[in-house]
C-alpha cells in the first residue's frame, strides 16, 4: 500500500511537472514564431461567436458587427473591445454551420478571453494548455509500460518536437490532438488493466465525453466513436461469455455519453458543415503522391482545393442527383459530396482500402524521426542553441525511423504471444489510428499519431532488456506467428477481393467515355504549344452564381505527336485568382504509329457571380510535341452509365494496365 502511495505521489508530481513545462515551452514557441513573422491560422473569420460569448451576448452572430469587430476577424487588429458591442443590434440565429461545428473550441476560446480579454495573442495561452494536457496524455500513454522516468522523457521529446510545436500555429488543427491521446488512453487503459465492473462502466462513459467533447472543436473526432464501441464490445479483460452484459453496456454507456457531451454540435447538422468535403480533399492528387502511391490510368481528383471539391460536388448534384447547385458546406451540399464521395467509395473500394494500408506505413515509418525543420519554420529559430538540437535530434532519429514498422510488428507479436487477446487488440489500435487518417492524408491531421511506433519499441526494448531474446517460448512464438501471418494473410486477401470488384466496375466505367457520343468543340492554335478551345457551357448555377461543366475528350495524332521523351497536356484555365486556377496537367505515354489513337478525359469547369467570372477553361497547352499532337476536341454527351467523371489518359493498352493504386516499392527503406 505504501508502495503504491508513493508511486501515485510520484505520478502527480511528474504529470503537474510536465504539464506546467510544456505550457511554458509551447508559449515560449508561439512567442518565438510571432516575432520571427509567422502568424497563426485557424479560420479566425468565423470566431464572431466566441467573441459573442466572450462578451455576454450569447452564442451567435449580429447582423451589422461593428467595424472593429470585422476588422479582429480578419485579423487586421489583435484586440477587441467588447464595450463596441453595446449599441448595435440582437444575435441572429446561426446559419452556418461552421460555426456550430466548432462550439467547444468558441465556448473554451470565449473563457480564456474572459480572464485575459478578447485578443489573438491571448489564444496562445489555450493552445499552449492544449500542448501541456497532450504532454499529460502522452505520459499516461508511455506510463502503462513503462516506469515514470522512461514514461516522462517520451512525452517531453515529442512535446518538444518541430513536428508538434509548429502545429501549435493552428489552433483549429492542434485542438484535436489532446482529445484523441485523451481517448486512447482511456481505451489501452480498459483493455490492458483488468477493472471492477463501476470502474469499466465509468471509464467507458468517460470515453464518450471526451470524444463527444472533443468532437465540438473537430469534427473528425467522429471516427473514434465506433472504434471505441467496438474496443469495449470485444477486447475488455475477462472471459467473454461471462462479460459479455458488461461489455454491452460499456459500449451503449459510451454512445450515449458521446451524444449527450455532442449534443450541441449534433443538434446542428442540419446546417450542413462539409461532413464529406474534406474526405472528397483526401483523394486528390496531391495527398496520393504523400501516401507514395502510384497513378494509374484515371485520377480520383487533382486538386486539394475546396473550389475544386465545390465545383465537383456542384456537378455531381446536377448531373446526377437532378438537384440545384448547393451552396458550400450547406446541408444540401453535404447531401451531394456524401452521395458522390460513397459513388467514389463503391466504385473505387481498393483504391480506398491501399491508401489506409499506406496511411499505416507512412506514419510508422516517420513517427520514430525527430525533423529538425518544419513548416512554415522551426519553433526557436533565433535561439543560439535549439536549431542545433534539432539538427543533432533529426540526425540521430532519421536512420531510426524505418525501424518503426520492424519495431511494431514485433510488438504486436509480443502481445499476441502473451495474449491472443492484447495481440488482436494491439493490432486493431495500429491499423485503425494509422489508417484511419488516410481520409485526408495531411500531417496537420495525424502528427499526434508519431508516438505509436516509440509506444511500440518501449515495448519491445523493455520486453528484451528484462527477458533477453531467449527468454522466449515456442508457444508464444508459434501463436505469434500465426497470428501475424493469419493477419498478413487476411490484409492481401481483402486487398485481392477489393481489386477484383474494383475492375469490374472501373473497367466498365471507362469503356463508357470511350463509347459516349461526342460533339467536337472548335480550337485554333494560338502558339506552337497553345490551343484556345470555344467551350460554351450550359449555366447550371442559381442566379447570381454560375456554373458549368462539361467532360471533355481530347484525341492525340500519332503522327504528330512522334518525338522522344515524356508528352504532356495542360487544360488550362483563366482564373480572377491563382488559388483557383484548375489547370490540370495529364501525363501520357507518346502514341505509337498505327496504333489505336490516345484519348484524354478531362473534366473541365466554369464558376461565375454576376458579370464576373471566377475561373472557366479556356484550352490545351502541349509539352513535348507540336500542337497539333492535339487532333480533336470534343464534348462527351451525359450518359447515366457515367455518374462519375474523372481525368483518365486511354491509350492503346489502357485495358492491359492495373486499374487500381499501387504503393511504391521498397516501402520500409525508401521515404
């Protein structure tokens, strides 16, 4: 009992310790990025609530906000009075549903301005407490295998980290990352500690506030709430026939703590708040080159930009739902992105499911590495000694950081050889956390996740450094085994399964654009590598706003496109913003002389207000060949056998290529 006392004295001076230290040093960090001019971005634009709440008026918005209050917003000015507030007129009823989206992050904004006034530069104090409850979360994490020494170093190192402090900029994206360290505390804390029934009921709704909680600052605290029912349905200690009440009623505890906790933020939905939009964003290209992935003939989407994601939810919702264009992030809108990103998800499962099994791979394999630079600088950057202990850290962990699929693979097999169980659970923890971030594969979204493979490897050194690698039994190597290759073996099989659906519906889908009927648009050449197109698109926006798409075929001369090397076709764009320009670039294999022509299929917008147009296609430029490589353009006829349109480059041999993504090899050594 004295033992245990003195262990627990022990763990609160460490946790206050390391939570006092990591407030100090993540405000220290933002001070220092300040000064050195990078200035933090979280969609300050839409905290009128929270000053609202800050300021006793309630949670909403005015209808005419006072020009100092505007110019906060957009942060022109770091503080705001809220005696500017008296004379103007009563809260308006919300009807965005960003703002009701994000409740929690402007209640817990609104009471740091309370204290300390209503200011930017005030914030930094929330995000560093958000860095310093992590930094507890952390500890909590490493404490479970390890003693409070090894525990508390870990957590420090990567509270320290270039890869967590510079994400402190953005308090939006920062702010999730205590919830979820949070939760899978609470989870590993269920399943390796054997508790008393109360104690299993209460963590289990404990579970739920945090993530219903949480879920009122980012909304991709959803995915933990299904992962958390089915840890407690299945991997709680004790047998499972005599548990199984218990573990039913964690699991309904927990729902109905997560929607009570979630409430104000769920009883908003109906607003809208672009549930799907940001899962249509993590198909693009540019998240499929950082999942190392390999293109094949067509492409999910090319550009991660929300104009993108609006153009293509607008033209789905036309085209194929018969409804008008909604505006973005309204309720409407979440109906068409949800109804095309689930056309995208039947259609293209094995697409989906290797982009979770990259996701796993790239997070363990840069997890163990300290970088020594991030964007959009490293934090202490005027400092005479903090660079060169990021140089020496990065130095040191870099050649580590492939060792962190090695080191959890071995980990899950450890478990599973002391517990077929902890190994199963274990192994749902891995594969679900790091992969389930390939939904928008962007390190803003899982730079928390880094500590899995250092959780791991404690395991692992820990194991070896008290046993010795004879200590190890041949029973425990043999269920280990099984268990390892029965999962490898279930992974490929799925991944096989999905592939062999995905031809048979991917194949299909492009023989139709190459059998759709086409109409052929005029083009001229402006220069030798320029083609202006006249596209005259029909208007399918609702007054004022404009809209237009089309799918276009664009057929290459093999004659004359002969020459060497690489060929490429640009559709480019006129744009008021280069932010919004859509030029799309597709890289193709030069035709061969008498083979069958090459087809390119390209989706091609409009987007307008008024007399103003925002962006609109406007033609073709050509790389590596004259510009009359070009042979015909035209418009594809709308067949209701294409509910979706992609880019997709179709030569001769498109039917004998893989028609699915691929992850780049050698996946353990090659970043």
């Amino acid at each position: 009992m004295i033992r245990r006392s003195q262990t627990q004295l022990t763990d609160g001076l460490v946790v206050a310790a390391l939570f006092v230290v990591a407030i100090g040093v993540s405000w220290a960090a933002m001070r220092s990025f300040r000064e050195a001019g990078a200035e933090p971005f979280f969609y300050q634009s839409n905290f009128e609530p929270a000053v609202m709440m800050a300021c006793g008026r309630g949670f909403g918005v005015i209808s005419a906000p006072p020009a100092a209050l505007t110019e906060f917003l957009h942060v022109r000015r770091n503080d705001f009075d809220c005696a500017l507030l008296s004379s103007v007129g009563a809260e308006q009823p919300l009807t965005s549903a960003a703002n009701a989206n994000w409740y929690y992050m402007y209640a817990a904004a609104a009471a740091v301005w309370r204290v300390a006034g209503v200011s930017w530069t005030a914030l930094d104090w929330l995000v560093a407490a958000m860095s310093g409850v992590g930094a507890v979360m952390l500890y909590g994490l490493f404490r479970l295998i390890a003693g409070a020494g090894v525990a508390a170093s870990v957590a420090l190192v990567l509270t320290l980290s270039p890869a967590n402090l510079t994400k402190l900029l953005s308090l939006r994206d920062y702010s999730k990352a205590p919830f979820v360290l949070a939760a899978v505390l609470v989870l590993a804390a269920l399943v390796l500690r054997p508790l008393s029934r109360r104690a299993t009921l209460a963590l289990a709704a404990v579970y739920g506030v945090v993530v219903g909680v949480g879920y009122g600052f980012r909304p991709d605290l959803a995915v933990m709430v299904p992962f958390g029912a089915v840890v407690v349905l299945v991997f709680l200690p004790g047998t499972f026939r005599l548990n199984a009440g218990r573990n039913a009623l964690a699991a309904a505890l927990l729902l109905v703590a997560f929607f009570a906790s979630a409430w104000p933020v769920i009883s908003a939905l109906n607003l809208g708040g672009c549930q799907y939009h940001f899962s249509l964003l993590g198909l693009t290209e540019p998240l499929t080159n950082e999942l190392r992935l390999t293109p094949p003939v067509y492409r999910l989407g090319e550009h991660m930009t929300d104009a993108f994601a609006d153009l293509k939810t607008g033209d789905y919702a036309a085209r194929v739902l018969g409804a008008p264009v909604p505006a973005l992030c309204t309720a409407e809108y979440d109906t068409a992105s949800g109804a095309l990103y689930f056309d995208l998800a039947r259609t293209f499962p094995a697409d989906l499911a290797v982009r979770a099994y990259a996701s796993v791979l790239m997070i363990l394999r840069v997890g163990l590495d300290l970088p020594a630079m991030m964007v959009p600088m490293p934090p202490f950057a005027a400092s005479a000694v903090m660079p060169a202990v990021y140089r020496t850290a990065h130095a040191v962990t870099s050649p580590l950081a492939a060792l962190g699929v090695v080191l959890t693979v071995a980990a899950m097999a450890l478990a599973a050889g002391t517990s077929l169980r902890l190994g199963l659970a274990l192994i749902a923890f891995v594969l679900f956390l790091t992969g389930y971030p390939a939904i928008r594969f962007d390190e803003r979204h899982w730079f928390h996740l880094r500590f899995i493979p250092w959780w791991t490897a404690i395991v692992v050194l820990t194991y070896l450094w008290r046993n010795g690698v004879s200590a190890v039994e041949r029973p425990r190597v043999i269920r280990a085994g099984v268990t390892l290759a029965a999962l490898l073996v279930a992974l490929a099989a799925a991944l096989g399964v999905l592939r062999v659906v995905q031809d048979g519906r991917v194949r299909p889908l492009l023989q139709a654009y190459l059998d759709a009927p086409t109409d052929a648009l005029p083009f001229h050449a402006l220069d030798v590598s320029t083609l202006q197109v006249d596209w005259q698109p029909r208007d399918e926006g609702v007054p004022p706003f404009h809209r237009g798409t089309d799918l276009l075929a664009v057929t290459l001369d093999a004659a004359a496109c002969a020459g060497d090397g690489g060929l490429g076709v640009t559709a480019t764009y006129e744009a008021d913003n280069p932010a919004r320009d859509l030029s799309t670039t597709l890289r193709v294999s030069r035709p061969a002389p008498g083979a069958a022509a090459t087809r390119l299929f390209i989706p091609v917008f409009w987007q307008g207000v008024g007399d103003r147009t925002e962006l609109r296609f406007s033609g073709l430029r050509v790389a590596g060949a004259p510009v009359a490589c070009v042979g015909r353009v035209a418009r594809v006829s709308r067949d209701p056998k294409m509910r979706l349109w992609l880019d997709a480059a179709l030569d001769a041999n498109w039917m004998d290529q893989p028609l699915y993504q691929a992850m780049r090899a050698p996946r353990l050594l090659n970043r």
